[in-house]
C-alpha cells in the first residue's frame, strides 16, 4: 500500500472515487511534471453535501467541512492523473472558491480546511500556495470549490 493511503488510513480518511464532472471536462490533465485538477465541489457521489451560501445558509463550520469534502474529492480527481499519489512531489497552488453571502469575508477561514486536509494526506509536500476568494454562485449550488495544481514525479 502507497504512503500516501497508509497515512489516509491510519486517520481515518477513505479516498472516494474521483466524482464525474457535471460538464464538458476532465477531471485532471497533466502537462509534463505539472497536474491542473478541475474544480471540485463537496460531493459524496453524485449529491451535492454541501449547498448554499456560506454565512446565511451555512455557518464557518459546515462551511470548512464543505471546503474539506471539496478538497478530498481534487485529491481523488488527481488520482485519475497520478494513480500512484506517492509520485506527488508537492500541492504547489490551491485555488477556494467560497460561495459568500454579502459581507462574508472569512473565506480564508473556510479555505483553511482544505489547506489543512491536503498537509493531512501528503505531509509537508501538501503545503501550498493559496487563493481563497468568495463568488456570488457556484455550479449546483455548491458552497465551496477547490482547484489544485501539484508537482508530480516525471
């Protein structure tokens, strides 16, 4: 068993299966050392967990726990790049996309729990560049989105 499952396993954590995409795009692409993973959203299988804006319908919270589902589901996403996650050298950016309600302002907050999911499953080589930015709408209604870009072994 990779590194990357034990350490999955021991904390409890099953890796689902990469989500189908709701649109016209794969889930992640690689170019050369580089992988892109598509949005992800907080799904379990084809329901949306987590809906609505962050502040008046969800509270920090659910929110974070969105933003952790969203981020568990890009790590399977970039598993149908790297199916070995072992071969991940580093998250080098994270992109949060926090559906917010007017006058939100603590996406960094609700990012912090994908951050901080991503360190879980690859240690220090989860450690990343981030942006955390709140939007008016998502796709399904969803809370929370979270987009990665990882280095992976050549």
């Amino acid at each position: 068993m990779s590194k990357v499952l034990t350490r999955l396993k021991e904390k409890g954590i099953e890796l689902p299966a990469a989500p189908a995409p709701m649109g016209a795009y794969v889930p992640a692409v690689r170019a050369g050392n580089l992988v892109f993973v598509s949005g992800q959203l907080p799904r379990q299988g084809d329901a949306m967990r987590y809906r609505g804006k962050v502040d008046a319908e969800l509270a920090l919270p659910e929110a974070q726990a969105a933003a952790r589902l969203a981020a568990l589901n890009a790590v399977a996403a970039l598993g149908t790049a790297v199916p070995d996650l072992d071969r991940v050298r580093r998250i080098v950016k994270v992109r949060v996309s926090v559906a917010s309600s007017p006058g939100f302002v603590n996406q960094p907050q609700v990012a912090n729990a994908a951050s901080e999911l991503l360190v879980e499953v690859f240690g220090e080589a989860g450690r990343h560049a981030r942006m955390a930015v709140g939007v008016a709408e998502l796709p399904g209604n969803a809370a929370v989105a979270v987009e990665l870009v990882a280095e992976v072994e050549a």
